[in-house]
C-alpha cells in the first residue's frame, strides 16, 4: 500500500467516523429528528374534533428526551374544550406519532392557545 492510498484509507475513515458520531450533522430532518429537535405544539385532527399538545417534558435529560402529549376536545370552535388523556413519549416514539398523525390528515395549529387561568 503506497503511501497515498493509506493517506486516502485514512481519511475516508476519519469522516465516516465523524458522520456517524454526529460531528458533521448536516443531513438531519425534522422528521427523523436531531439531537436538538422534537415534535413540539398544536396539531388539529381532520374532523376538528381533537386537538394533540406536543411539548417537551421539562425534567428529560438531554440525551433522553421525552415528549408530552395531551389529547383535548375541542369546541365548535376548534378550541381547546377538555383534555381526554396526556401521554409520555420518548423522543423516536414522538416522532413516530407526530409523523403518522401528519400523514392521517391532521394538520399543525399555528395560533397558541392561551391557557385558563
């Protein structure tokens, strides 16, 4: 092996390496999620009947993160009525329910909702 190739052996290593650890994290999606990413806030099912919180549990360790979700009833005005149930997820879970749900034809609420005092 000439001097070159090992150079170039070396060098592809090192990038796969780093790649894999996460220190070129270039590719992430909000889909798949990254280190810092989670399914965060409001999303309408399609018959505007519920409404899912996404949020952050505030007590998950960085390299555990979990995420709240909080089944509500709405109004006739699409507004939050009465929660149903809360849910923990852990972070691929989340994703895995945050992406379905999209796909089902739930749609994400921009507006937020102020919370009753």
């Amino acid at each position: 092996m000439t001097n070159y190739t090992h150079y170039t052996t070396v060098v592809v290593h090192l990038y796969y390496l780093l790649m894999t650890l996460g220190g070129a994290n270039v590719w992430s999606n909000f889909s798949y999620g990254s280190r810092v990413d989670s399914p965060n806030g409001w999303i309408l099912n399609p018959q505007g009947s519920f409404l899912i919180l996404f949020e952050n549990c505030k007590k998950s360790a960085r390299n555990n993160i979990n995420v709240y979700t909080h089944l509500l009833f709405t109004n006739h005005l699409g507004e939050p009525a009465g929660l149903k149930n809360t849910r923990l997820h852990d972070l691929d879970s989340a994703f895995e329910t945050w992406n379905e749900l999209i796909a089902g034809g739930w749609t994400e609420v921009t507006n937020q909702f102020q919370e009753s005092a």
